[in-house]
C-alpha cells in the first residue's frame, strides 16, 4: 500500500471474489459471509485509505462457489438471485 502512495497512485482498482464471501453461493439470509474474507478485504481498504489511495472495488463474480459449479454452474436452469442478475447485467 505504501508503494502505491509512494509512486503518486491516488486509485487502486481490484476485485472481491465473490466465492470467498459467501463460498456456499447464495448470498442470502441464509448463509452467514464469511467473517475472515470480510476482514480481510476491510483491512485492504482501511490500509488503502490510510495511505491516501482511493480503493476502486468490484466484485468478481466469475468465480463461482464451487457447490454452483457442481450445480451446473451459469448454465444451469436455477441458479441463485444474485448470479442471474450477475448474467442479466452483463
């Protein structure tokens, strides 16, 4: 982070994997996120703005929990909320 700064970088862009959040793919009342990833990606941005860099977050949401992949994946006919708006949208 601090090499960011240092270099004159005012924005960092990077992607939270979406299976690392929620690694049973449902994203939903259901399913706790997964507290280690959210304070991961926490500290990324605190040490981000902490730095004086802007963070730029999307989420990657190719990556797939793996019990979607086992269910067929994007292809299959019931997929969950999140990943069909995912597929609607892009």
């Amino acid at each position: 982070m601090q090499v960011l700064s240092g270099s004159g970088a005012t924005n960092y862009r990077f992607s939270i994997s979406w299976s690392r959040l929620f690694p049973g793919g449902k994203m939903d009342v259901n399913e706790q996120a997964n507290v280690e990833a959210v304070n991961h990606y926490n500290d990324v941005i605190d040490n981000l703005i902490d730095c004086g860099v802007t963070p730029v977050v999307t989420l990657y949401h190719f990556d797939l929990p793996q019990v979607i992949q086992d269910q067929g994946g994007t292809s299959q006919k019931k997929r969950s909320p999140f990943c069909a708006n995912c597929i609607l949208f892009y």
